[in-house]
C-alpha cells in the first residue's frame, strides 16, 4: 500500500483477510479503502482497478487470478509475489521450505497454468529479500486476459 501511494496512486483498496495490520498512517491515509478480513478470492471493488498487486500466502495463484481479472480495467495489469512453496506439491517441501533445485520448475508451471486462463506473463525477477523461512520469491508482472468483461 504505502509503495502505491509513494508512487502516486489516487486510491488503493487494501484487501486482508486478516484485522488490523495495516499501518495507523496508512489506514487513516484518505486515498486507501481499508478492507479488513476480506478473502481476495471472493472480494468485489465497487470500480474496476488499473492495476493490481497480489501477496497472497497459502492461496495458489490460479485460485486467486479469475476473481482478480473481474476486478481489472481491460488494460490492467497485475503485479503478484509469486511463493513457490505455496504453490509446490508438499512432497517436496522440507520443514516448510522448497529447495532450490525446486523453485525454477514451479515457477515455469505457475507461469504455464496462468498462461491456460488468459494471463499474460510480461515478466518476472526474484525478489531481493527471501521469504520468512528462507524460501525464495517473485515477482510476476502480469497482462490480464482479453475481453474480461464479465465484473459481477
């Protein structure tokens, strides 16, 4: 929310399923809609969003990304932080955490799976900073897919 707003976004709807996390400064910033304990798969906006960012944990991207595209301008974009060790099969996580050898297949196949509903992945780069038990991340730059016109 706040890199958004340093950016020059004019509102942000911050969507959590969790209750109060958000920062006070950032709550009380006139240009955030706080909407608290609010599951992103199901999560309606009462305007279509230019763009949108994901960080989603123990939710799969393709369970998040068909009620996104309803949430999109057709121009859209989406910026998700893709977690490889949510998306792995627990086969091959050891203590929670997917090894490294791991991590650039299940990225591919997320890739691939977005790719069979539409998505289009622009780009995407690992994250600097590595997720809470070691485990790599990234960021994905998604294209929304055509002719989402259906926004109920």
């Amino acid at each position: 929310v706040d890199c958004l707003l340093q950016r020059g976004a004019r509102k942000v709807f911050a969507v959590d399923t969790s209750y109060g996390t958000l920062a006070w400064r950032l709550r009380r910033d006139p240009r955030v809609v706080v909407l608290e304990r609010t599951n992103a798969l199901h999560v309606t906006l009462p305007e279509a969003a230019e763009l949108v960012t994901i960080d989603v944990g123990w939710t799969r991207q393709i369970n998040v990304m068909p009620n996104v595209a309803k949430l999109m301008h057709d121009e859209g974009r989406v910026v998700s932080l893709i977690k490889p060790h949510y998306e792995a099969s627990p086969d091959w996580l050891w203590g929670g955490v997917l090894p490294d050898d791991r991590v650039d297949e299940v990225v591919a196949a997320v890739l691939e799976e977005l790719a069979s509903i539409g998505w289009v992945a622009i780009d995407h780069v690992a994250s600097a900073l590595r997720g809470r038990a070691g485990n790599r991340e990234f960021f994905a730059l998604f294209a929304g897919p055509a002719g989402v016109t259906d926004r109920s």
